[in-house]
C-alpha cells in the first residue's frame, strides 16, 4: 500500500517583503532588480519575509547567496522571527547585508523542513549600495541638570535634537545609573520622572535621525533629603569615615512611610530613635522594599568594616529583625566555619534580646549566626538601607568599623561628620550655578574647574564616576570671599564617559557632570 503526499493547490511564495527589524514593519515590496540605498532606508538592521499562498504552510526554504534558511512557523522570514500572540519580533540578517548584488530564492513545501511537495521556487535578484557615508549624525540635548530637595521627588527634563542634514525621527529617554525611578514620556522629548530619592541620578537621551544615525546627551537629577522633615532631623547627605570608623543616627535621614522618630525606650543616643510602626501593633512582619532608608558614607580607607547596629524589641527570638542591603553589592557574612556573600539583595539582620533593651547583637542567618561585614574595595561613596520587618523593632543608630578603629560601640561617640549638608540652601539657583563652573565640556582630557563665593567659604571639589566612586579630591580648604579659585583636572587617563564634580560648602552642596570624549 502506498500512502502519497496530499497535493496543495497553489502552493508558491508570491512575494518578498523587506522588513525593518528595529520596529518589526514592512519597508517595501522587495522584487527582481530592486536598489537598496542604506543612503535612504530606515536602518540597515533588515529582515526578509516570504509571503505564501496559502498563508500558511509546512515551511519555507531560503537560499540567500547560497546561505540556505528554513522556517517552518508563519511568518516565514530568513532571519527568522519570535511569535507572542499578535506580535512578532524579527530578526535582523547578521551580519548586514554588503554592498553589491545579492540573489533570493524561496520555495514552499506542504511540510515542516522541506519535505512534502513543493511549489515553484520564487528566484530575485537585487543590490545593495550605501550612499549614506556624508550622513552627518544627529546631536542630542539631555536639557539642564537638576537638583532636588525631598518631598519634591519628580520635575520634567526638556530635551531637543538637531539633525543638520535630515530630520529627527525618534527619541528614547533611559535611566543609565542611580537609584529606583518612574519615567513617563519616554519617546517623547520631554521626559518626566517622579517617585525619585535620595541620590544621584544620569537620564539619557538618545535621538535617531531619518538615517539610523544617533546621538546622546545625559542630565544628571541630584535628589537631596528633606530638610529635617517627616519626624526625623536629619539633613546630612554622606558621612565622613574617619581613621576606620562610620558613626550615624538613624534620625539623621528623615523617616519615610511606617519608620517614627520614638522617645519612649530610654538610653537612646541622639535626639531619639527610629521604630517600625507597620500595620497595628501585634506581632508581624513584610517581606523587604518597603519603607527604606538609605545612608551614604564616604570610605577613604578601603577594606573590610564590620556593621553592627544598635538595636531593640519587645520579642527575643521572634519578630526581632529588619531587613538590610548593601546596594553596591559588597556585603559578606562570617562566622568561623563559613562565609556568605550577601551581595546585594535584601538579608535579614535579627538580635536576641527581649523587653526593649539596646543591644549591639547584630546577627544574619537564622539558627547559624554571622557577623555582617561590608567590603569597601577601593575610596569613595557606598550606601547602606535599611527596609522595615517586625512591628515594634527599635534602630537607635549604627556604626561600621574596621579593626583600626577605637572602642567603636562607645555610645558616647559623637555622629560622624557630614560632607555637606542636605539642607536648602539659601542663595537662588542661579548662584549656585555660578558658584561652579568647568570648561572645555565635553573634553578630551583636561578640564579647568572653577568655583567662587560671595562669602568665604570652607569647601571641597570631588570627582566621582558614575557608580559613585571617589576619583580624585582636588582641592579642600578655605576659599575668600570674591576669590575665584581655579583647579586643573586632567582625565586623559580616565575612561571615557561621564563623571560628577561635587561642589561640597558648609550648608550646601552643587553637583555638575563632566563628560570625557
């Protein structure tokens, strides 16, 4: 008995269809004889889909040049192409098709991988040229810098491009480094964000001409804390470590949604302590990202500290932790027998002490303590949070300390020093622009910094990368009033790309980004 393949009518690819892999729509109808200018397509990312009558059918075999591709799922493009329900991602022909004359041909078969019967074998010819090589590229404006000052946590950045030969076709506003943020309006020239903290952040816009060609600008967003608001007192951006030791109160960042400022437990240190005040007051916990508070610290000396962290609860062995993070990704934990590299997810941190009494029992991983450490592998500014958990858990401050520090549970020692202060500053914005200014920027290398008072003024100039890092501290000292102090800073060893000159007073803190080209 023999069995034979059932015949289709009309099995044939009809046509080819040039499609944009960047956006995933058609550019033409692709046929016999046709030029393709990269001079004037849309991007030379470019698939090729074959289209079948009927629409669908077993599979479809490509020879692209002699290359041969099989797709047996509609649409049956030579690059190939991932389906979600209605939409389809395609694939770009890697490596771009070259300049010259390239040959198609496409056959339909009634069956998965060529097999089956066939249809006629669709044949073209056509060729690729590049006329695009005096395509001037686009330049993007990223808008002004901001600074911020908590509660106000959103504003708009106004960006614009310029193609001097074409015309603009596209904008797409990216976070490219800081802390979590919302971003509305992303592909449009104006970006709004909002739901920002505490930190420093780099927006990134990029413009793409009628050509494919792009161009990018950054604006650096400085977001300071609130000025002593929501209970707590505390205004201080980074703190100073100072021959291997951090001292900070809690109630130095202000609190944030379910943390109070309590007096209640006596013994505290400073102007009081901060408690988890999450739902009523029966015993409870949440899982970790809710109600952060973020500290900043300056490391001159790199190495290993130990963080240990004042504490109390009304429980001993439950509902007595909080949740903490190291975001730079550099925290272990260790006991004799072991090590854990807590990275920089949230861990739980617990202590074993009941009825509200401070403590400095500072322990992770249940039913096999570890002492919490925080590696600082090179100078510069690294971050603690801390995100509630139990009810009714007491934070009174915190230290971290490397083994040259001295006696450093000492209650009696006094907060570290603050690098600049948070607090609103109280000369209007365009003197603050005024106090700082760099050129050439961008630069190839070198960079004049300059800044000026109308007062005098102790301050500092640092350089930071873009992840945060200390580079270099070019100048710390009294400036007079109406000096213009002029600073050399020569980055030609540097990699290229953005850096943050922080501009550090006494009650006031201006930060402008450098550009290396």
């Amino acid at each position: 008995v023999t069995v034979a393949e059932a015949t289709v009518a009309n099995l044939t690819v009809t046509s080819f269809t040039l499609i944009n892999a960047d956006n995933n729509l058609d550019i033409k109808t692709l046929v016999n004889g046709d030029v393709l200018d990269y001079g004037t397509l849309p991007t030379r990312n470019l698939n090729i889909r074959a289209n079948t009558s009927p629409a669908t059918v077993g599979s479809v075999i490509f020879f692209l040049n002699g290359n041969k591709k099989t797709e047996n799922i509609a649409p049956y493009a030579y690059a190939g192409d991932q389906v979600s329900g209605n939409s389809i991602n395609y694939n770009k022909i890697n490596p771009a098709l070259a300049v010259g004359t390239h040959a198609l041909q496409a056959t339909a078969h009634s069956s998965a991988n060529g097999f089956g019967n066939a249809g006629p074998t669709n044949s073209i010819s056509f060729s690729v040229v590049d006329n695009a090589s005096s395509n001037i590229s686009p330049t993007a404006n990223a808008g002004s810098d901001k600074t911020l000052t908590l509660p106000t946590n959103s504003t708009t950045l106004n960006g614009s491009g310029n193609d001097p030969d074409g015309s603009i076709v596209s904008y797409a506003w990216t976070k490219h480094s800081g802390p979590s943020a919302t971003l509305s309006n992303a592909n449009t020239q104006n970006l709004s964000v909002s739901n920002l903290v505490a930190g420093t952040y780099i927006f990134r816009l990029t413009v793409t001409d009628n050509l494919g060609a792009t161009g990018s600008d950054d604006a650096v967003v400085v977001v300071n804390p609130a000025p002593g608001g929501g209970g707590g007192g505390g205004t201080c951006a980074t703190f100073i470590e100072q021959n291997g030791l951090v001292v900070i109160e809690m109630e130095s960042q202000p609190t944030v949604s379910d943390w109070s400022l309590r007096t209640i437990v006596q013994g505290y240190t400073g102007t009081g302590y901060y408690e988890w005040r999450h739902g009523n007051t029966n015993p409870s916990v949440i899982s970790a990202g809710t109600g952060i508070l973020t500290y900043t610290v300056q490391i001159s000396n790199p190495g290993r500290y130990r963080l240990q962290m004042r504490s109390a609860a009304p429980h001993r062995t439950e509902f007595n932790d909080v949740w903490v993070k190291f975001p730079e990704g550099n925290g272990v934990a260790t006991r004799t027998s072991s090590t854990l590299n807590l990275g920089s997810s949230w861990f739980k941190v617990y202590h074993n002490v009941s009825n509200n009494n401070w403590t400095w029992d500072t322990k992770t991983k249940d039913h096999d303590p570890h002492e919490i450490f925080v590696d600082f592998p090179a100078a510069g500014v690294y971050r603690v949070q801390f995100s509630g958990r139990s009810t009714q858990f007491k934070i009174d401050r915190f230290v971290l300390y490397n083994t040259s520090a001295s006696n450093p549970l000492n209650t009696g020692n006094a907060q570290s020093a603050c690098a600049g202060s948070a607090k609103m500053s109280e000369l209007a914005d365009e003197n603050l622009e005024n106090a700082l200014s760099i050129f050439p920027n961008p630069s190839i290398g070198n960079v004049t910094i300059e800044m000026s008072f109308e007062k005098e003024e102790n301050a500092s100039i640092r350089i930071y990368d873009i992840n945060g890092a200390l580079v270099n501290t070019l100048f710390e000292g009294n400036v007079d009033a109406g000096e213009t102090k002029r600073l050399d800073f020569d980055g030609s060893n540097l990699p290229k790309g953005i850096y943050i000159a922080r501009l550090i007073m006494s009650d006031k803190v201006v930060t402008k980004k450098i550009i290396l080209q």
